[in-house]
C-alpha cells in the first residue's frame, strides 16, 4: 500500500467528487489487513517507545470525519498498540461557555502534546472551519465587527497553517486524518447503530439533521484541506467505507511518520557506563 496516494501536501488538488471511499487496496480481503495488525503494534510499540525515551519530538494525530466514519475506532486502534503513559486523547465536543470565551484554538493549545508523546484529537479545531462554517455560528459568538468584515473562514486556514507551522518548527509532528466515507456507507453504519441496542447511544437526534447538510460539509472539508495542506503538516485523506481498510492505513500512515522522526535511545556516556557497573557489583554483591 501507498500512503503517498493518500497524502495531500499542498502540491495536488484534493477533489472530494473525485475520490473513491470505497477502496481497499491491494488486500485480498478483510482478513489479510486484519493479519497486518499485529505488525502494525508491534512496529508502533518499539517506535513510541524511543520518542517517549528521547523525549525530542511530539506527534499530535487529528481525526476528523462525518459522523459513523470510525473515528473512534481508529483511535482504539491506535491506542491499542501503544504504551497509555505516553498518549493522551481528546474529545472535541460542541465548546462550553468558558471555551466560548476564548479564541477557537485556545481550547486544543491546552492539551497540546509534550515533547515524546503522543496526542490525539478526535474532531479538533478543524471543527471552527466545517460545522462553524456550514451553521454560521461564529454568527452566535460576540465577535467584534473588525472580525466579523473579514472573510472569517479565511482567517481561520492562515491562522490554523501557522499554528500547525509553529508546531513543526518547534519540534512537533502534525497529522492530520480524514475519514472518507460515503454517503450510502453512512446511512448503512446509522441503520446499525439504531437497530442494535449496543449501538444505540452512539446515536443521537443531531445526527440525521446533519446528514441533511451532506453536501455543504463536503465543501466545507474539500475548502479546509485544500487551504491547510502543507508539505510539513500534511492532510491524509483516508478511504473509509471499509474501517479495516482504513485502520490499515492510519497505522501505516503513524508508522511511516514516526520512522521518519526516527527517534534514538538517549546515548549512555562513558562515565554513566562505569557507574551502571558501579551499581551492578553492589547488586551481585549484596548479603
Ligand atoms: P461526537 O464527536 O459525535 O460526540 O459529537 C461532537 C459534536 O460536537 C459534533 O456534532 C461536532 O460537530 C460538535 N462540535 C465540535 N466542535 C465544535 C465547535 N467548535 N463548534 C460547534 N460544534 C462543535
Ligand atoms: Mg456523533
């Protein structure tokens, strides 16, 4: 599998018409992606394990997608290869009044990554350029008419690249992950999630009103991605109406970064080489 055919870096336009959400690669099937997970964690396990011990480099992985997409599949996913102590994840819900009260951003600034973990989002910022966009809500925020003149989903690309720029240049990874589905392949996932009763929480009355709005969230998607994709902080634009296809990607996709930051073991000098053998003969030693 290629992930490239997947990445948008600013140099190509991404086309949402254009795009099959129905691929699944050269996998013979359902089963052959599946076998791959057990590499998949094993591959992230080693590699987490020299980011969190260098300590260097953070990554913040962003998921977004429409609803019933399997963005909280992926995550588990992903969470389900790697040491808990160095991963957070966070949920972006409709803001509260405090968060409100703030600039969009402030509210991920916060729960930013620290150096040698990993963070994920799942929906983020992203959100202040697609459902603010498609309800005009930033309409509801007391912004002032200086802000408001300006063309405010414009603002938000440049201001969101230069985060995301400010992020890489001080030594942070920014993925950015699309899940890609279909319309039909939505309505199938809501049927299932209202005719079994262990789904059913994951359905809300929202959920339908939303989906009436299909086609103003694919613009909103293709205008945020065209605008934010940067060779730095690229966009990943994930088929995702076969979730295993898709888990099979985004792991590939965080293997492929991580083996790029390529993080080492810090080096053992000298000196701390003989007082480690210091220690060891007190420790063979010992009565
Ligand atoms: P879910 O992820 O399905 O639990 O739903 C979270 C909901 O919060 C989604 O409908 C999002 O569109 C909504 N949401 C997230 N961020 C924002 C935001 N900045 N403004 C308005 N709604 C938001
Ligand atoms: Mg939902």
């Amino acid at each position: 599998m290629n992930i490239k055919d997947f990445r948008f870096d600013g140099s190509k336009k991404f086309k949402i018409k254009n795009f099959d959400t129905k691929q699944e690669g050269s996998f013979k099937d359902r089963q052959e992606a599946e076998s791959r997970r057990e590499d998949h964690i094993m591959e992230l396990q080693g590699l987490q394990d020299r980011l969190y011990a260098e300590g260097k480099e953070g990554v913040l992985i962003i998921f977004q997608a429409m609803d019933a997409a399997g963005k909280d599949g992926a995550v588990k996913y992903v969470m389900s290869g790697i040491n808990p102590a160095g991963v957070s994840v966070h949920n972006f819900k409709v803001p509260s009044t405090e968060e409100l009260a703030h600039d969009y951003l402030w509210r991920a600034m916060k729960v930013a990554p620290q150096r040698g973990m990993i963070t994920i989002f799942n929906r983020s910022y992203y959100e202040d350029v697609l459902v603010v966009k498609v309800h005009s809500l930033h309409k509801k925020v007391s912004l002032p008419e200086r802000v408001l003149k300006n063309d405010i989903f414009e603002d938000r690309y440049k201001q969101i690249k230069n985060y995301e720029k400010h992020l890489h240049e001080n030594g942070f990874r920014v993925i950015k992950i699309f899940l890609n589905i279909s319309k039909d392949e939505q309505k199938k996932q809501f049927l299932q999630r209202i005719d079994d009763p262990a789904k059913n929480w994951k359905f809300g009355d929202g959920d339908i009103v939303e989906r009436g709005y299909w086609d103003n969230y694919m613009e909103a998607y293709e205008d945020a991605i065209n605008a934010t994709s940067t060779p730095e902080c690229p966009w990943y634009v994930v088929p995702s109406d076969k979730k295993w296809f898709a888990r099979a990607v985004i792991a590939e996709i965080i293997v492929s970064t991580l083996e790029e930051i390529d993080p080492k073991y810090p080096v053992v000098s000298e000196d701390r080489k003989k007082k480690l053998a210091e220690f060891r003969e007190l420790l063979i030693n010992e009565k």
